[in-house]
C-alpha cells in the first residue's frame, strides 16, 4: 500500500515542478517514512515522505495527504512541502506543531510549503527531535482539518537526504 502511496506522491512531485523527470527509485521504508530518489536533468534528487497516521474530522474525505522534505538545489538544502486532497482556503497559512516548536506554511491550491525558508533546518531538527507532528489547515470549502503524522524512522530516512547524489538514481 505504502508503495503505491509513494508511487502517487511522486507523480504530484513530479508533476509539479514542471520538469521531466525519470521514475522515482526507493531508498527503503524507515519506521513511517519512506526515501526514494528520482533524476531532475542532470540532479539527483532525493526525497522523505509520509501520510497521517490520523485525519480530523474523521467524517471529511481528505483524499491523499502526504508530508515531504526534499533535496534544494544545493546538497545541504532542504524543502519541506505537505499535499492535500483538496485545495487550501485563498490566502491561509498551515500551522506544523512539534512539541513546542511551531512553523508556519504558505499554501496554494493543494499544496503548502514553509513560509520562511531559514527555517527549514529548524524544522527537520524539530521533526529528528519530536515523536509527532501536527498540521491544522483550512480547506477552500471552509472546514478547518488536523493531521498528525509519526515521527518514528524519520531520523533515518533524513540520513538519505546526505547521501543524494548521482549514484543513488543509478540502478
């Protein structure tokens, strides 16, 4: 299941950035989150994902949520990145709760990104740190939603993020 999950956030990712890319090759299953890698012209780009363990309110068909950190263009860059189901209220911000950290993500359309890039390696340190996160949205329709998401294998699956180069999109 987690494979064909995978299999469809990387088509979004993919489709996305508006760039051919080849088909996405997995780095393995950590805990809940999954690494996999995909070529982006010359660039090897890797990436972590996961899906909530748990959706609120459990009554709203949220379609396929997922919570992404990717490689930048330089190799110590991280982009964080969460896709919904449904499009974003116009103009909201996605609250990220780890323990006591909080950030905050832009939306547009179905997809949010960190509002404040320099807070990109706070946020993967609170994500290694934490044991779960929590996402509060609200939706075009008005619904205010909640995600959480494990935090357990993260820690490892980041540790594939460094070891992104060319070779790891070779088979």
């Amino acid at each position: 299941m987690f494979k064909t999950a995978l299999s469809a956030a990387c088509l979004a990712i993919l489709a996305s950035t508006g760039v051919e890319a080849a088909s996405p090759k997995s780095l393995g299953q950590f805990g809940d989150w999954n690494a996999a890698t995909y070529a982006k012209g010359d660039l090897a780009r890797c990436f972590i994902m996961s899906k909530p363990s748990s959706e609120e309110p459990s009554n709203l068909r949220h379609g396929d949520v997922f919570f992404f950190v990717q490689t930048g263009e330089k190799a110590t860059d991280t982009e964080s990145s969460f896709q919904t189901g449904y499009d974003f209220a116009r103009n909201s911000v996605v609250t990220v709760t780890i323990g006591d950290d909080s950030f905050r993500m832009l939306t547009e359309g179905s997809n949010a990104w960190l509002e404040r890039l320099e807070r990109e390696p706070a946020l993967l340190a609170a994500m290694r740190g934490g044991s779960s996160m929590t996402l509060e949205a609200r939706s075009l329709r008005g619904n205010v939603t909640s995600y959480t998401f494990s935090l357990a294998g993260v820690t490892a699956a980041s540790r594939m993020l460094a070891r992104c180069d060319t070779d790891a999109t070779q088979s």
